[in-house]
C-alpha cells in the first residue's frame, strides 16, 4: 500500500493496518458533536442562543455540520449538551423540513410533498455533559455511547469545510493513530516578527504565510484514546501530550476552504458566501445537481 503524501508520521510496525482497502465510501461511523460551549466571543448571538444554534442561510451552523458529515455517510450523531441544551433539543423536536426543502402545497393546504429531506435517516442521542464543561470532560461523558466502536469521529461544531471527508479517512486509516485531526493555516490578518536580540525586526510576515497551522478538529479517534483522558483534563492539552510522546497523534494538512466563527465578523463571511449561492461547504449539493463545482 502506498503512503498517502500527506502522511509524514512513523509508521506503526506493531499495529499493522488492517483492511487497508475498505472503500471508506462504504464505513459508517458515530459522529460526536460538542455543542456546549458558551461562546464568549459571540456574545450578540450566545447571550441568547447556543453557538451551535447561530444561524447560516436557514438553518444553525450545528445542521450544517451535520449536513456535511451525513453526505459522507455519517448518520449517527451523539451531542454533547451544554449551555442551552434545551434549545438544541427543542430544533430538532420541532424540526421543519420545509425551511430547505423544496416542497409541493397542494388541496388548499392538506397535502404537503417535499421534494426531499433532511434528517429522515438521522439517529440523534442528546447527551447534557455540563454547561462549563471542557471538551475532555464532554468526550469522557459520552464514552459509553461510543466504547463499542472501534473508531468514531468527533467535531467542533463551528467549522465548516469542503474537504474530501474520504479522502481524510483513507489517510487516517492508513496512519493507524489513536488520534487525527485537521490542521489548517490561522485565518487571521496577525503579522509574525522576527527580531534579533538587539530588538532590531529581521523579518515579518502574514501569519497566514508563517508556517503555523492550528487544529480544525474533525477528529478521527479509536477508542484507546480514553486510556489518556483523565477527569478533568482538555482533550488537545494533556492527553494529546501523552499521544505526542507514544507516537500516536497525527495532522492531516489541508489547505482547502475551512472557516470557524468565532466573531461576528467570522459569521458576517459565512453569511455572504452563503448569500453569494454557492456556499463552498454545502459539498452535498455538487452531488445533488444544484449546482457544479466552480460554477
């Protein structure tokens, strides 16, 4: 098997990678969404609503996300409540397909045909795993929905991206590691100086252009990696220590299309390109017919 050319990890010659030629096409995995945060620094939205909740186009980034995961073939979604949980719960409760489906009104109202739907096939398990939790807290809280899974998928829920999800989990099957996550250059205007011990600058430049990647999160993680969460603990701090030293944490690069809100300004970007009409991380409606890639 060849190596992906993205991979630049040791190869693990103990754990050989099984199955190496599953069409990932055809894998179906959990999908752990942490949606808890409070979102401190979108507070014209989160002083109301959850992030999760904080919408694009129609429907709350927490949809898109999981729009995105379901395309690939990813149905099964575990939540990790937090603040406001009961809003999660009630969008879903009170789901209205008709808001981003097409639909055909008809008898003066008594016959309602959509033309498709959304979370037909979607199993949802809400989970509350604490309002001021963090992220190590919230996976260790959901464990048992996950501890008979092999491999599981984990995610933020305030990036969107039009990666090649097979793709990624080709190269995460072929790594081998306990734990992959997505890196991607900071999307921020920030300026890196460098300067010599006198203070004089010896060079600057964009950070986008510095070398520097941050994670993404779409996380592709076995189950071993509860062995390095202990109570307490931030998932990407101690235990990605632990990994880090046993060889078992890789990054998958992409430079592709990626965009977290964080800001309001993060969220006035989504909107237009939301507005433009061809949102690049709507990846499901190139396959749909809408509309063709690059068009």
């Amino acid at each position: 098997m060849v190596k992906h050319p993205n991979f630049d990890g040791v190869q693990n010659p103990v754990h050989a990678v099984e199955n190496v030629n599953a069409n990932v096409e055809s894998i179906r995995m959990k999908v752990v969404l942490f949606c808890g945060g409070l979102g401190l620094r979108l507070r014209e939205y989160s002083d109301h609503i959850p992030k999760p909740l904080v919408s694009i186009g129609y429907r709350p980034l927490l949809w898109h996300v999981m729009k995105y995961f379901s395309h690939f073939g990813h149905k099964d979604f575990v939540l990790c409540l937090g603040y406001r949980g009961d809003l999660i719960k009630q969008y879903f409760l009170n789901y209205d397909e008709c808001l981003s489906n097409d639909f055909v009104l008809s008898k003066s109202g008594k016959s309602l045909e959509l033309a498709n739907s959304d979370i037909h096939d979607w199993r949802i398990t809400f989970v509350d795993t604490g309002v001021r939790s963090n992220i190590g807290q919230r996976l260790m809280a959901v464990q048992k929905y996950v501890e008979k899974e092999e491999v599981f998928l984990a995610n933020y829920t305030d990036g969107l991206t039009d990666l090649d999800f097979y793709s990624y989990l080709d190269y995460a099957r072929q790594g081998d590691r306990i734990a992959t996550f997505l890196s991607v250059k900071p999307n921020l205007s920030y300026h890196v100086a460098t300067t010599d011990d006198k203070g004089l600058v010896t060079g600057i430049k964009e950070l986008t252009q510095s070398g520097v990647r941050i994670n993404a999160g779409f996380f592709v993680l076995k189950r071993d990696i509860f062995r390095y969460i202990r109570p307490g603990e931030e998932l990407v701090i101690e235990p990605f220590q632990r990994l880090i030293r046993d060889q078992q944490l890789a990054a998958y690069a992409y430079d592709g299309f990626f965009s977290a809100i964080d800001t309001f300004k993060d969220k006035q970007k989504l909107d237009e390109l939301y507005e433009g009409g061809h949102p690049p991380w709507e990846v499901w409606r190139e396959t749909n017919g809408e509309y063709p890639k690059g068009a």
